[in-house]
C-alpha cells in the first residue's frame, strides 16, 4: 500500500472540513475522491500534502508521514497539482518546471525537463515567457508538469479539469491514463464525476467532511448510491447540523 | 566644479545603494519593511572600527564585522518573522524598529555617543584623473558595492536560491507545497541583506573615515528613499535611486547650503512619487519581470 489515511481530520477553528476520513491509495493504481463543493475534498489533499495542519496517521511508502514538513513528503515521492493550478505567475514557465524539482538533488533534472517538453510541446515554445501568458489549459499543463518535476510516486491531482475546454478535459484524462500505464500512482479529486470514475478502480465520496461511500469504480457506475450520496441525502445532512 | 560633485555623488550612491538592496530585498520578498538594517549598517561599520583599533587588519576586521551582522540579522529574522510570521503585518516591523533602538543603545553603552575615526590602513588616499581629485577607498567601495549589486541580481534571477526567493514572494504557501524549504530560504535572504547592510557600514567608514552609533539612520533614510525612489523590490531601481539621491544631496550642498541637503532630497522625493508612485523603474518589478 502506497498512501494509507487513517482517521484524517482538518479544522478551520470550529468547522470540520474533514472528519474522521481513512482511505488508501495502492501502489500503481488510481483512486479519486469525489463530492459536492465543500466536501472537504481540498483540505483532505492539502492536509496529505501537509500544507493543512491535520489530526490523525498518515502513512505513505512504509513510513509515517503525520508531522513532517511538505518539504520532506515532496522528497519522499509526493506532488501534488494544486486546485487552480496556481502557477507561480511571476516565474518564467521553466522555472516553474524546476521550481517543481525544488527538492531533487541530481542530475537528471535537465534531461527531465526536456522530457516535460516533448510532454507538452505548447511550453517548450514558450519556455522563457512568463506564466502568466499561459491559458487556463496550458496552465493546467504546466501545473502537472510542474508536479512530475518532483518524480512523484503518488501524484495528488485536485479537480484537474475545473474550467477547462472539453478538448483539455479530454487531454487531462488521456495524461492521467498515461501517467497510470507508466506506474505512477494518482489520487484523484474530482467533480467530473463520469470521467474520473472511468480513469480509477476505486473511488471514495465525500459528504461534508466525511467519507459517505467507498467501493470499486464499476459498481460505483452502476449502482445509484453514488448519485443517492452525491446529490446530497437531505435528511443525513440536516441530521448532522443539529448533532 | 560640477564634475567633481557628480563624481563624489556617485561614489556616495553606491553605499546608498547597498542599503536601498538590503531594504529592498525584504520588501520585495516578504512585503516588510525591515527596521534593523540601519542597525545592521551601523553595526558593520563600527565593529571593523573596534577591530581595526584593537590593530587587526582590514580583511580580518572586516570579516569579523559581516560575522557580527549576518549573525545579527538571522537573530532578528527568529523575532521578526519566525515567531510573528502570523501575527498583523504591524507587528514585525515594531519589532526590528525595537531591535534598532536595542542596538543603537548598546553601542552607545560600549562605545560612547561620540563619532569616532575610522582607522582604516588605506587613510584618504587619493589619485587625480584629469581635473578630478577620486578617493581611492571610495572607489574601491564603489566597486564593491557595484559588484555585491551585481552578484545580488544573479543570485535573484539566475540561481535556485533566487527562485525559491521569488517564488516565496509570489505565495508562500505554493513555495512551500512544491518543496520549497520556506523558514531556511527566508533566513538566507535575512543573511543576504544582513551581509549586504554590514559591508555598506564597514565601506562607508573606509571610505568617509567616521563611524558612529546614529550612522545608520540617516544613512537609512537614505537608502528608504532610494528603494522608494527606484521602484520597491528592484533591484536596478534601488542602484539608480541611490545614485539620484546621493548626486542631488551632493550637488546640494555644494551649491546651496548643508542646511538645505533634507528639504531638497526629500521634497524632490515627494514629488517624484506624487507623478511616479512606483517609482521610476516600477513597484515590485524584481519578482514580475527579469530587466
């Protein structure tokens, strides 16, 4: 087992993002998360990325992770593709890149990088141009190239396809298709829910902070329990404001 | 004669300019204006003198005073942005203000409150080109200062340091997700201004052989005026806002009055950014574009 959360819970002050979630993420294989907006499904990865402070045990490669810097789980083979891409708009695309690779220490970061171009031809042209000149879908570009500059083992993708063109959504799937083939292991966040069930073999449902579902993507499919958590079971809801 | 104030102007600016960097450094990547650098400025300049008196040489008394302010300003960053990083933006700026204060009075304890003279091996040394009379610790600390400038500029731009500076400048919380060590790249920049603030002291009392406890904050002011004037967190603009503000306080004096050196800098500054308020090369331009 790759990633391995155990009773994960965030605060902000008083309000539970997060409660009480466990979930795994095998070694190679692709599991998303999915939910309504405000689910908790941000703070969950940035709490495994550890730039949200957290209660509960996070395992990751054999090792227990609950407590270290982001710094040290980015060495340890973590990356994470932010919500909203949020490239270092001030920085040229290619610091980007290497900004990715911030942790590396050897010597293959340049011939990385040229990997990352023959990846995304759309930013080698444009490699000494600032971020900023990017668009929505070449960002979203940068964003996981950026994240694979680390030589991750698990990628952390938040919502990838949040306001992209069909044609970019379609090309973000085929990425994080590919990137899977080649053995790299993805948690993926999403509210595409119809794609993001098609690229994992299991996929978890968030329902204000807690895990309402968790099964094997096919039966997710199939069954309407899915769209039962997903839309929202009023009366659960209701139960939880008064409790 | 006018060649020979624009002359001494310019090597005036170059330590202008190193103080204008230092502020500018923190503005531009932390967005707080540093109070301490007149500190560590002062500190530069009359730690090498104390060396210098004890009969060290310059290369050894010099160290030893950046020893003193690049430790000094890593002490400040744990009190200034370490511990407050959470705080209101108020409060590490009240913060280095008190450490100022702090080491002003310090040296006034241990050194008294009258300027000293600077005891630099080099004297007034001074060769003649042409009609111009140049200093020769003046233009060796104008070299200096040019190269320290410079090399700072590399490091900011070209380095991965710099990347992680102004990628930390951008937003503090990405820096930190991609990897990006935030509390030791901000301490190195703390270092790196703390350095660049000591060796403009240490040069300013080789080059005008007077150091004194409130050296500092006149200088500072200065310098202040020189990052405002240049463009905040510029780099360029701190070295041509220096140059500006030193020339016109020069020409100043020598075709007014000393009296008047304050009411024209600053009243020109107030101006300047009434029509310019990014100032001439433009507000934070180090971390939105390279020049």
């Amino acid at each position: 087992m790759l990633l391995e959360v155990r009773n994960l819970s965030v605060s902000y002050g008083k309000v539970a993002a997060v409660n009480d979630v466990s979930l795994h993420v095998e070694e190679g294989s692709v599991a998303t998360v999915l939910g309504a907006n405000g689910a908790g499904k941000t703070s969950l990865l940035n709490a495994i990325m550890g730039v949200t402070r957290a209660q509960g045990t996070l395992r990751f490669a054999g090792q227990t992770i609950s407590g270290w810097s982001s710094a040290r789980r980015v060495s340890a083979g973590m990356a994470l593709v932010p919500e909203g891409r949020r490239i270092l708009l001030s920085l040229t695309i290619e610091e980007n890149l290497l900004m990715g690779a911030y942790q590396r220490r050897d010597r293959e970061i340049a011939s990385d990088l040229g990997r990352m171009y023959e990846l995304f031809p759309n930013l080698a042209r444009r490699r000494n141009d600032p971020g900023s000149v990017l668009s929505g879908g070449e960002q979203q570009m940068l964003a996981i190239g950026r994240a694979l500059m680390a030589r991750p083992r698990l990628l952390l993708m938040d919502e990838p396809s949040l306001g992209l063109s069909p044609l970019f959504v379609r090309e973000v799937f085929n990425l994080i298709h590919s990137l899977n083939s080649s053995g790299l292991a993805i948690l993926l966040v999403e509210q595409n829910t119809r794609m993001a069930l098609q690229a994992a073999q299991w996929g978890y449902v968030l329902k204000l902070g807690r895990l309402a579902l968790e099964a094997d993507t096919e039966e997710l499919m199939k069954s309407d329990d899915l769209a039962r958590a997903y839309l929202g079971d009023n009366t659960t809801a209701k139960h939880r404001l008064h409790a | 004669m006018l060649a020979q104030q624009l002359v001494n102007g310019l090597l005036l600016g170059g330590i202008y300019a190193l103080v204008a960097l230092a502020f500018s450094l923190t503005i531009g990547i932390l967005n707080f204006l540093n109070f301490s650098i007149p500190a560590l400025f002062m500190l530069g300049g009359i730690v090498s003198c104390a060396m210098l008196s004890k009969g060290y040489g310059i290369g050894l008394s010099v160290a030893v005073a950046l020893a003193v302010t690049g430790g000094a300003s890593l002490i400040i960053e744990r009190f200034t942005f370490r511990w407050l990083k959470n705080s209101d933006s108020h409060i590490p700026l009240v913060s280095s203000l008190g450490f100022l204060i702090l080491f002003e009075n310090l040296v006034v304890i241990y050194f008294g409150s009258d300027a000293v003279g600077y005891p630099s091996p080099f004297g007034g040394a001074s060769i003649r080109v042409a009609k111009l009379l140049l200093s020769l610790p003046q233009l060796a600390s104008f070299a200096i200062s040019l190269a320290l400038i410079v090399t700072c500029y590399v490091v900011v731009t070209r380095t991965k340091l710099g990347r992680g500076l102004r990628s930390i400048a951008e937003s503090s919380v990405i820096s930190e997700m991609l990897g990006v060590d935030v509390g030791r790249t901000v301490s190195g920049m703390y270092l790196i201004s703390g350095l660049l603030a000591g060796m403009g002291g240490a040069l300013f009392g080789i080059s005008y052989l007077q150091v004194s406890w409130d050296m500092g904050s006149e200088v500072a002011l200065k310098g202040i005026s020189a990052m405002v004037l240049g463009g905040m967190g510029n780099i360029w603009g701190a070295l041509l806002g220096a140059m500006i503000i030193a020339g016109v306080e020069v020409l100043t004096i020598s075709y007014v009055s000393s009296e008047a050196v304050n009411v024209v800098v600053y009243g020109l500054l107030l101006l300047l950014i009434l029509v310019m308020p990014n100032g001439l090369l433009g507000d934070r331009a180090i971390l939105v574009e390279r020049m």
